[in-house]
C-alpha cells in the first residue's frame, strides 16, 4: 500500500495528536484570586467530610445489620 504526502498530511491534522488540533484549540487557563482558591479549597474539604461521614454511616449500618444476623445464624448450625 502506497502512503502519498497529501494522506499523511490529512491524517495529521485530523488526529488527535497532529498539530492542526494543537495550534488550533489552546490550553484555556483561569485566573483565580488567592482568596477565592482558598475558599474552594475549603468547600473541597468539606464535601469530602460530608462523604466520608455518608460512608461512615452506611458502613455502620451495614455492620449493625450483620452483627445482627450472626446470631440467627449459630443458633440454625446448632
């Protein structure tokens, strides 16, 4: 199979590694106040918080619903 200049060419600037898509869509960069990252830096935290006290919760309902049927189940083995 032959490869002709205007396929590579066309190749190129489609894929998404080619140059044509780099030179043509720039990085996008925000600027931020210091006292705006702060503050969503702190709401990050927080979330986190607020989702790992979730887990926490289901997790220890789960435990709770487990310790539950252990007993029900020693006395079915005996």
């Amino acid at each position: 199979m032959y490869r002709t200049f205007y396929n590579d060419f066309f190749n190129m600037m489609f894929d998404d590694s080619g140059w044509y898509r780099h030179a043509h869509n720039p990085t996008t960069v925000y600027v931020v106040s210091e006292e705006k990252m702060k503050e969503l830096e702190q709401k990050k935290k927080e979330r986190t918080l607020q989702s790992i006290d979730t887990q926490i919760e289901k997790l220890q309902a789960h435990r709770k619903s487990v310790e539950e049927s252990l007993p029900a189940l020693e006395h079915k083995e005996e």
